[in-house]
C-alpha cells in the first residue's frame, strides 16, 4: 500500500468531513420527526423541541393504532403489494413467454428469470 502525499491526504480529510455532513443534515428530519413524534403536545407546540424529545408520551402512536382507518389503509397497501407483485411477475412471464419462445427454451422457470441457464 504506497502512502499519501499531502494533497491527497487533505483532500481525503475534507472528503469525509463533507460526507459526514451531509449525512447529519439527512439524519436531523429524521430524528426531528421522531422525537416530535414521541413527544407530548404542549412541548411541541411550545416550540421546545430542537433535537431530543422532550415529555415523552406513546399517545400519539396510542392513537394511531387504535384508529379503525389506520388498518384499513394498511390492509389496502398490503394487499396491493401483494396482488401487484403477483400480477406483475406474472404479466412479465407471459412476456418473456412470447419472446423465448423461438429459442426452444420451455420451461417456466428458465423463463420466469428464477433459474439461470
């Protein structure tokens, strides 16, 4: 392993420092939203929380898991995932069907992409 000069070794430096900027600037909508999740009302509409939350209380979690809409919605998007995969893998088959055909290649698994030739 040959050794940096010293450009290279302060434009290294700098690279990581920027990097890791930029993932903290990413992380703080995200443990913002969290900790205001996680956090009680007047704490949040007082303008207190920055970074941690502050009165930490599920009730907000309590309330969306106890609301009937909530687990309808998360039926329909369960069930779409699981109907749109399926119809999607099988619209792709029948396509790739069409166009392997005139190989000779006929079996469905070497059609379907699940087994390499």
């Amino acid at each position: 392993m040959e050794r940096l000069n010293k450009s290279e070794k302060i434009f290294k430096i700098f690279s990581y420092i920027v990097v890791i900027l930029f993932a903290l600037l990413a992380l703080y909508p995200v443990v913002y939203a969290f900790s205001v999740s996680i956090s009680g009302k007047v704490a949040y509409e007082s303008g207190q929380i920055v970074l941690l939350p502050k009165d930490v209380t599920l009730q907000a979690y309590y309330m969306i898991l106890h609301n009937k809409g909530f687990w309808i919605s998360y039926t329909n998007t369960l069930f779409y995932t699981v109907l749109g995969t399926a119809w999607s893998m099988f619209v792709s088959c029948k396509v790739q069907n069409y166009f392997l055909k005139d190989n000779g290649i006929s079996c469905w698994y070497l059609q379907c992409g699940l087994m390499q030739e």
